[in-house]
C-alpha cells in the first residue's frame, strides 16, 4: 500500500523546529569550543633560518647565536607587533620580520650616536631586502624608545646591548619603565647578554662588553617585570668571564631571560 504524505500537524511542526534549534545551537557551542582550545600555530623556525635568501654573513652569525634555539624559546608568531632594542645591521630584526609575517610589525630601535658611531649604513642596505619590508626604523635614545602612539606590543627583543646602556647615557631605570608600558599585558621581553663575573655589576659594560647577570636582573624586575623562563641554550662555563668577548678564547658565556608583563 502506497503511503501518504500528510502535512505535519502544528504540535509535530513546532517539535521539528525545535529540534532543529536545538541541534544548530550544539553545533556552534562545538564550533566555538574547537576555535578557543585550538592550539597556536606553531612556527616554521627551521625553516626561516634556512631561507635562501639570507646572507652569508648572517649564517656565519648563526654559529654562535644559535637562532632556531633562540627563536623556539622566543615564541614569537605571525601577525605579531614586535619591538628589537639595539636593533644595529638587523641581524635580529630581519629574523623577527620572517617571523612575523606580512601581517605583523617590527620596529627596530637605535640611537643617532650609536647608528652615526658603528652601525652606519649597515641597517639602511638590510633594509632593501624583501623580508624586511613590515620593519619600521625608529631613531630615538633608548631610555625614550618609541613615539607615543607605538604601543600595545607582543614582544620586545633586548640583545646583547643591555650592557652598552651601562656606559652610554642613558638612564636605565626609565628605558625599564618605558618598556614595560609599550608591552600589552601578557606581552614578554627577552633579553640575552655577556655574562660578567659575580661582583662585577655593570663596571665591565664598556671595557668587556659584559653584566652581571642579576644586577640586570635587578633593574629589570624593577621595572614590573616578571621572569617567567631562563634560557641555557648559549652556556659556556669555560669562559672565564675575565676578557672582552671580542677576543675571548673559548666561547662566550650567554645568559638568556624571558619577562613578562602580568596580565
């Protein structure tokens, strides 16, 4: 016997069409639960040190600044807003520019007197190259880093110039202060440097272009920052610590710190 088709009677038609409501609600609530515990993309560094287009130069670097460590412990990720201190020839910053993406943003900062003194054209020739397209070259002292309207970064880059600001003019305490403000809550500074022998602080800055590592602790942290991990990646307990590190014999004894801003 063939079956009918009848239209639904009011009280089956309100059941389907609550079923249906019922069935698209649980599906956004799986929708939006699968987009916030969606884990963050995790960042082609290997692949980024082993641009091709990257300099021989900057590969020679590479062999003692240990950039895929460097970059894995910085975390930094596409689309970030990103300030590199001290920026000099953009060794760093170029990597932070691969990282970030064409939707991200790398200010990378100077001084006039240091760029007039060593760095010369060295940026300005980098800064032709396609990566470094999303860098913006800031020329301010450091203890005044960034114009007023530069703010609500990810991430800060501090490296290996920590201690230049230990016999240059600048005052420390500010350039901390003005740091910790440009950062978004949350947001981290890494910070790696020389490793001074205990006792030394900051009177070796100039002649071994080293610190002690807890006095910048110190100064840091008392800006607001909190460490959150240390890096060992650049140890080298044979140095002794006692030499510039220009001409040291052994490798040099690096210290590594991530900071971040509480939320």
């Amino acid at each position: 016997m063939a079956r009918r088709w009848r239209s639904p009677t009011p009280t089956r038609r309100r059941c389907g069409e609550n079923m249906v409501k019922r069935a698209f609600i649980a599906l956004m609530l799986i929708m939006v639960a699968a987009a916030v515990s969606r884990p963050a993309f995790a960042q082609d560094y290997g692949a980024i040190v082993a641009a091709p287009d990257r300099s021989d130069a900057d590969r020679t670097t590479d062999k003692r600044r240990d950039p895929l460590k460097l970059l894995n412990f910085i975390g930094v990720k596409e689309g970030m807003k990103v300030l590199d201190m001290e920026a000099g020839a953009g060794y760093t910053t170029e990597l932070l520019a691969r990282a970030v993406g064409p939707n991200g943003l790398v200010y990378a900062q100077d001084s006039a007197e240091v760029i007039e003194r060593q760095v010369k054209d060295k940026f300005d020739l980098r800064a032709r190259k396609p990566a470094m397209k999303g860098v913006i070259h800031v020329i301010r002292n450091y203890d005044d880093p960034l114009p007023p309207d530069a703010r609500n970064f990810d991430l800060i880059t501090f490296f290996f110039a920590y201690h230049d600001m230990t016999y240059m003019q600048v005052d420390r305490a500010q350039m901390n202060r003005k740091l910790f403000a440009a950062l978004k809550p949350g947001g981290y500074l890494v910070i790696a440097d020389h490793s001074a022998k205990a006792g030394d602080g900051t009177a070796v800055g100039k002649t071994f272009h080293r610190i002690e590592e807890s006095v910048l602790r110190k100064e840091v942290e008392a800006a607001g920052f909190k460490l959150v991990a240390e890096g060992d990646f650049l140890r080298h307990p044979e140095d002794t610590r006692d030499v510039i590190v220009f001409r040291a014999p052994t490798p040099i004894d690096e210290f590594v710190l991530k900071y971040q801003k509480p939320q």
